[in-house]
C-alpha cells in the first residue's frame, strides 16, 4: 500500500536562501521503516534529514529521528532547528516543545513570528573530555596541514561532548583557517583512535562586534567533509570557552554569537546562551533561524 509523505528542504541557522545548512525534514513519519527513512534521506542527499513522528510518551511533544544518506544519528542541532521552523509555521503547533530522539530529550523554544521567528533548544551541560597529548596533537596538526605557531595558546586542544563528542581546536586568526587543508583519510583515522568525530576549529574575533567566533568543522568519519554551520558544535564550545574562563556570565547568563560557513559560500549564524545555577554551568541554549527552500509530496 502506497503513502505520502510532506517533505521540505530547509536551509538552518539563516534567512537567506542557498546558505547556511541545509537539511530535509520529513514530517508525519510515523508509518515509515527504518530502511524507508534511509533510503529518502540518501534520496534527498543532505548530510542529515529529520523525521518528525508522533510522541510515544508524557514526558515530550514530538519525536524526532535523524539519518545520514549512510545511518540513523543520535540528535542534530541545525536539523533540529530546521524541524522545527517547519513545523512553527502550522497553526496548531505550539511553541514550546519537548522534542525526544536517540539521544534524549531537548527543550524547544520558538520565538518572534513570521521570517523573524527563531527556534532556540536547550540541552544540558555538555561534559568537556581530555586534552590531547603531544604527539595526538602534532597528528591532528599535520592532517589540517596547520602550523603549531597557528594555535591559540589559551586555547589548548580538548575533545567535548559525549554521544558524539568534537575535537574543539583554537586558532589565531581568521587567516588559519581559511589556509586549512585537511587530509580528509588522515581525519577519520585518527577520528576512530581520539574517540572524536569531528573537528572543530575556531578563532576568537575580538575585534567584531557582531560575532565572537569564527569557525569550521570537519567530520569525514560521519560522511561530511565539511560541515556547513553546526549549533551542536557552538554549544559545545559555549562550556568550553566558559571553563576556560574565556566566557564570563552576568546576572547567571553569557551569551555570544558564531559566525561559519563562508568557506564553503554556505554562511550562517549561531546563538549561544549559557545557564549557570550557583556558578557552574547548568544548560546551553542554542538558536538560529531558517529558512523554506521548497516543500513537496514524496508517495512510497
């Protein structure tokens, strides 16, 4: 028996069309098998499509689950993000959610109306791993053919996040990391011996009042060689810079805004807000825009 399914292709953490990151999203999902949802998110060929299904307990609103053209994934910001834009333009779609997937249960917040709404999700704390020894260090370096001299000494490099942690590496300048070569092989090796699945290399613009972080991200053990604008990512990087005492909050809250994507002309925004509770960081906030690129009908 044939169904149809509403598919919309979303461009994330934007509101201009053909940037930021795009994403499929498919909704009601529910009657979908699990080779169904693969063979529509290799069909759309993003690096991630969601499917948004129906709760299946009290504790949440919506479920959502995420595939890669290559398998199912725990949770996606940007996805996330771009799940629910879509689903904030239905009328009967309320505006705070509790969205649950693999990897647990995120609070969603929808802000502002029309092209200005903003969706912001909030997850807990993230645990911050180790930090690399010399010689992990020195292979990470060679693989993004990236000089010692580049790195930003305040920043040492430190692997973050847990289900599907990041290697966090800072650099002194945008000058970087736009020089950045990275040896996609080298990457996913040495992906499976730091327990890291992707990297993310940043810089500090201080002198910027719009952003404070530059970025990009490579993740070629996932599929991704690079990775247009990541929200996960950014608030990982929120407790990170916040341990390193780099991010100070006022009134129990920080908040700063990143800036990625233009390497590969896909530019797009992330905001970052940080929770404290008794000075120690108790949740990270991460919102962006979106923006419809097309919607259709899909009957399997």
């Amino acid at each position: 028996m044939s169904r149809k399914i509403q598919v919309h292709q979303v461009d994330a953490f934007t509101r201009e069309p053909f940037t930021g990151n795009p994403t499929g999203v498919v909704l009601n999902a529910d009657a979908l098998s699990d080779a169904q949802m693969l063979a529509v998110a290799r069909e759309l060929n993003n690096a991630e499509t969601a499917f948004m299904l129906a709760p299946d307990g009290a504790d949440h609103t919506v479920r959502a689950r995420f595939f890669t053209p290559r398998s199912e994934i725990g949770f996606v910001g940007h996805a996330t993000v771009a799940a629910q834009y879509v689903l904030s333009r239905r009328h009967d779609a309320p505006r705070r959610q509790r969205q649950k997937s693999k990897a647990g249960i995120v609070d969603v917040l929808v802000q502002g109306t029309g092209e200005d709404r903003s969706v912001g999700i909030r997850r807990s704390a993230p645990p911050l791993g180790r930090e690399l020894n010399d010689r992990e260090r020195l292979a990470v370096l060679d693989a993004l053919a990236l000089a010692s001299e580049s790195l930003d000494t305040r920043l040492p490099a430190r692997i973050a996040g847990a289900s599907s942690a990041r290697l966090l590496i800072g650099v002194r300048g945008a000058d970087a990391l736009k020089h950045l070569k990275p040896d996609f092989g080298r990457l996913t090796t040495l992906s499976a011996q730091l327990g890291a699945a992707g990297y993310f290399v940043f810089t500090l613009t201080a002198r910027s009042d719009d952003h404070l972080v530059e970025s990009r991200m490579f993740c070629p053990a996932l599929g991704i060689p690079e990775d247009p604008v990541s929200g996960n990512a950014h608030g990982l990087l929120g407790a990170y810079l916040a341990h390193h005492g780099l991010l100070v909050p006022h009134e129990d809250r920080a908040r700063f805004f990143g800036v990625q994507g233009h390497h590969l002309h896909r530019p797009g925004r992330v905001e970052v807000e940080l929770e404290f509770a008794d000075g120690r960081l108790d949740g990270v906030w991460i919102r962006g825009q979106a923006v419809s690129i097309f919607e259709t009908d899909l009957t399997l």
